[in-house]
C-alpha cells in the first residue's frame, strides 16, 4: 500500500475552475447553516415567524425611546 500516482501514460484527472470550486464551496457553506439552524426544530416556519415577530417588537421598542413621565414607578418600603 502506498501513495496512487497516474500510470506513466495517463494524464492528471482535470481539476475544476477556481471560480466553479468556489461556487460548490459558497453552497455547501449556506446548505450547512440552513442544517444547523434547523436541526432538532420540528416546525422550522413557525420558529422563523416567531424570531421576526421577537425581533419585530425590539425594534419598535428601540425606536419609541424612553416611557414619559406618567409611567409605572415601583416603590419599596
């Protein structure tokens, strides 16, 4: 057993293009983050819609700035 190296006669198999290489390498790279991000979720739709509703609300929050003055205040005695 050792090293396999075309016969004398044969040529290399063609390599693929740079740019096809890296095109397959760019949809493996999304296919495996589209795995991970699914994986153990039985209803990947609804987690999705509940992530954009979360994120939805933050950012209505961010954006409204701080409560006025007439808000709750929590007193201790």
């Amino acid at each position: 057993m050792g090293l396999c190296f075309p016969c004398p006669g044969e040529s290399a198999p063609p390599t693929p293009d740079l740019e096809e290489k890296r095109a397959k390498l760019a949809e493996a790279a999304e296919r495996r983050q589209k795995e991970a991000a699914s994986r153990g979720i039985l209803h990947v739709q609804s987690v999705q819609e509940k992530r954009k509703k979360k994120e939805k609300i933050e950012k209505q929050i961010a954006t409204s700035g701080p409560p006025p003055e007439g808000g709750l205040r929590w007193t201790v005695s």
